[in-house]
C-alpha cells in the first residue's frame, strides 16, 4: 500500500476532553478508507484534523502527527487554505452556496486562480459535473440556483464543487446519511469510481456502506481505533472481539 495520508500518535481535545488518544493510522493512495464505530467515537473528529477543520473550533488542540505525501500538515509555515484545495471536504448535509448551479462549481476554481479564461473555467465546471455524474441532469439549467435540486443532486454538486480544485484528498463526513436509497446508491457509484483520481476517506454509520465503497476499514471506539485492516478481514474475520461485537450489532 502507498501512503497518501498518515497520522502518527494524534491527540485530540476539546477543553478539558480528550477525544481521540494517541491514533496511529495510515490512509492508502488511490484507495476508500471507511471509519466507521459508534456516535461519538471519534470518527469524525479524526477526519477534521485531515484538512485542519478543527482549527476552526475553539478550545481545540491537536497534538501528534498527521502528514500529507510526508509533509506535516501542521507545520506552522504551510498554507491552510492550499491545504484545503488539496484535502477537499464534502459534508454531512449537502450544503451548495446560495448561487447557481455554475457559480458553486466555479468558485473553487476562481479563488485559486487554477484556470485562465472562460472557455477553460466552463470546461472545468462541466468535467466537474460529469465526473460528479450530475452533468446530463443539469445541463441545461445551470445558472439555477443550486438550492433547486433534489438532495442527491446537490449532495453530488458537493461532490463537483470538491473535485473542481483537483484535491489529492477527498473527505467524507456520512455522506449519504440525508439522501434516499436511490440517491445513496448514486453517490456509492460514484465514490468507487473517483477512487481512481483521489484518495478518499469515508466516515459512516451503516456499516453495509463501509463493506460496498472501502477497501480498508478503521474501527473506532472510545477515541481509540481498536482495529483496521483490508475491509474483507474487518468484515468477516476481524482479531478483536470488540469489532465483532460492533459488526454483529452487539453494541453500537
């Protein structure tokens, strides 16, 4: 497996409490990294430190290590904002900017200066789109607000607006939680196919998701990863009793 991602003894408090102890956890290139465990647990707490989110919080401190390509992410000299064009994040609830459907997409784009002229930023909208499988759907609406699609579409214009900047890394905090089977389904397709292009980290809750999108699991409990390996081996023949347990629906 080639690292992409890594953490080395990560620390995590909010105040007083600690949430996450002393995880060490390598993210493989190219590859789905499901965290999946209990509410509570840490799971995404975890995947904020990955791009910096929790900077934003107050009375959060980070301690340990997290590296990108072996670069410290945390290294007081690094540009959190090119981090984040590098480290993209799609949410929980889908949650488009209140413009069109053309603006979301083009905006990433437009703040990094990544294309020169129209010709090529409606380019790189319309690859975004295509590549977020939402194209054919919008097409011929986009400078509607994207406030006017379906939950699915605008979870997958998210996914657009993410991948516009060409990040290395692609966050996913439950993102299929808010969304029908249907559109659920939508997404999963398109997580196994952008595992081509980017390295992707997954936090859910359902652990069937886990078991369809990922190539390798986390399991978290307590602030503590208790397990992780190949998906397969979490799913049918993990070492820890406590991951079975979770698996099998004993707790959790």
């Amino acid at each position: 497996m080639k690292t992409k991602m890594q953490t080395d003894g990560l620390d995590v408090f909010y105040g007083e409490k600690q949430a996450l102890f002393g995880v060490d956890l390598q993210i493989g290139a190219n590859e789905v990294t499901a965290l999946i465990g209990p509410s509570g647990c840490g799971k995404s707490t975890y995947l904020r430190c990955l791009n910096r989110m929790n900077d934003v919080v107050p009375g959060c401190r980070v301690s340990g290590r997290v590296t990108l390509d072996g670069e410290d992410v945390y290294d007081p000299r690094l540009d959190v904002v090119k981090l984040r064009a590098r480290v993209g994040m799609v949410f929980q609830k889908p949650n488009p900017f209140p413009k069109s459907i053309y603006e979301n997409v083009a905006y990433g784009p437009r703040i990094h200066g990544i294309t020169h002229d129209r010709d090529e930023l409606d380019a790189l909208v319309r690859d975004s789109l295509r590549r977020a499988g939402l194209l054919e759907e919008v097409e011929d609406r986009l400078n509607e607000p994207g406030t006017s699609l379906s939950g699915g579409q605008q979870q997958r214009l998210c996914i657009a607006r993410a991948i516009a900047v060409s990040p290395e890394v692609i966050l996913m905090d439950e993102p299929c939680s808010a969304l029908d089977p249907i559109a659920t389904a939508r997404v999963e397709e398109l997580i196994d196919e952008l595992r081509a292009q980017f390295t992707i980290v997954i936090v859910t809750h359902s652990m069937q998701q886990a078991a369809r999108v990922s190539q390798r699991t986390a399991f978290f409990h307590l602030g503590r990863i208790v397990e992780e390996g190949e998906t397969t081996k979490i799913f049918t023949n993990p070492d820890q009793e406590r991951t079975q347990d979770y698996i099998t629906g004993r707790f959790g």
